[in-house]
C-alpha cells in the first residue's frame, strides 16, 4: 500500500497527517510557535522556526504511523501567506525574518503606490489592489528600511517554498504563493509582471525563476533532507 503526507506551514504550528492511498488518516503531528512582534504593527517570523517544526512533526508521524517508509510516495508541503517571504543571499542564507501576512508597518508604502501607480492598472495585470496586507508592499518596505539587507537579497522565498528549498535544494514558487504577493505577478499569463516590477522598484531577478503548479512536483527528498526529517532520500516533494 502507497501512503502520502501532507503538511501546513501554519502561523501558530506546523501541522502534518499520513494517509493511505484510500484517503484513510494513518497519523498527524502538531507542532506550535509564536510570532515575533518587536514593535506595533508588526508580525515577523524566522525561517529556521518553519524548517524545526516540519522535521518534528514528519518525525512524529513517522514514529506514530510506523508505515515501511518505500511505502510514503510522496509528500506535499502548503504553507501560510508568507507576505514578503524570507530574504536569502547568493548561498540560500536567510538574512531577515520573513514579514508575514498580519505585518502592517508598509503603510508609507502602500501610500507611495497610491500616489505614484495607476491602481486600475494594477488590478488589471495583477487581480489586486495595494494593501499593506501584499507581500510586494513589504518588499518594498525592506527596500527603503533594511538596505544592507536589501543589496544582499538574491531571491524573496515564500515559507513552503524556503522549507522545500531546505529538504530537496530546488528553488521553486507555486502560482498560489507567487499570485498572493500581489503587485508584481501577472494573472494572465502566470508570471512576474516586468512593468509593475519596474514601476515599484521590486526587481524580477529577486523573485524565483521557476514557478509551478501546486500539484507539481518541485524536487525529491535530498540526503540532507532525509537525515533532517527521517524519510527516505528521493521521496517526491509537491509544491
């Protein structure tokens, strides 16, 4: 019998189940954190928090559901709105926490969109307004207030994206994800928008390259990836 895993890179925890190929729930594992919120308005979270508590919850499971591991065909990883995603250099090193959906400090920025953009236009590349709730909003926030962090970004990556990076070293965004930052991703033909990266100031090199479907397969499970999570090295990993 084939089994697969699913697992939710939450706000407040990680979750995973391990189900059979009949859709029966096997096991599932929790794991909780916090949000850091240094200062009023904003909500911010570290990458390594995400990586931590996906290697504890697939460790649960396995232990849990004591399934042959050849058997586990396959895992997919889901994540929350990452808003700006984490800041990584040339070598995949985080340099700034990841401003997540609830971070609300880019309201001079939403106010320079307003000013400066032409907001139907917006909406008709991007299906989206400007709030300081969109990932591009906070791009540009870190532009104008972390410079050195800003000149070090090679690519801004979403939290299911960075965990996945992590466990297979593929780099990859789903639509969904890419879609979620607003302003910058272009509905009608499923990429990044080079006028609206050009008006805001958020460059298309800091986006990752390869975007996917949701049900795609971004990679398989490193040696590295199964030593931090128990599975076994080549095991599918799905956007």
């Amino acid at each position: 019998m084939g089994y697969l895993i699913g697992l939710d890179i939450g706000t407040s925890g990680t979750k995973a189940i391990l189900l059979s190929e009949k859709g029966q729930i096997v096991a599932s594992s929790h794991a909780e954190y916090g949000v850091d919120q240094p200062k009023p308005l904003w909500a911010q979270q570290d990458g390594e928090i995400w990586l931590d508590a996906t290697c504890k919850v697939l460790r649960d499971l396995l232990f849990v559901g004591r399934v042959p591991l050849a058997d586990i065909v396959g895992m997919a990883i889901s994540g929350l709105y990452g808003g700006s995603g984490i800041p990584v250099d040339s070598q995949m090193n985080p340099l700034a926490p990841c401003l997540i959906w609830m971070d609300r400090r880019a309201s001079r920025q939403v106010e320079w969109v307003k000013e400066h953009v032409h907001l139907e236009r917006l909406y008709e590349i991007t299906g989206n307004t400007v709030d300081s709730y969109y990932g591009f909003t906070k791009m540009m926030w870190v532009r104008d207030n972390w410079s050195d962090v800003w000149q070090k970004t090679a690519v801004f990556l979403p939290p299911n994206a960075w965990v996945i990076y992590k466990l297979t070293g593929e780099v990859a965004i789903d639509y969904s994800s890419a879609g979620n930052i607003g302003g910058i991703f272009d509905l009608g033909k499923r990429g990044w928008s080079d006028e609206m990266c050009s008006i805001l100031g958020v460059p298309v090199s800091k986006q990752p390259e390869r975007l996917v479907a949701s049900s795609d397969i971004v990679g398989k499970l490193s040696p590295e990836g199964a030593a931090l999570t128990g599975l076994l090295a080549g095991t599918p990993v799905v956007a």
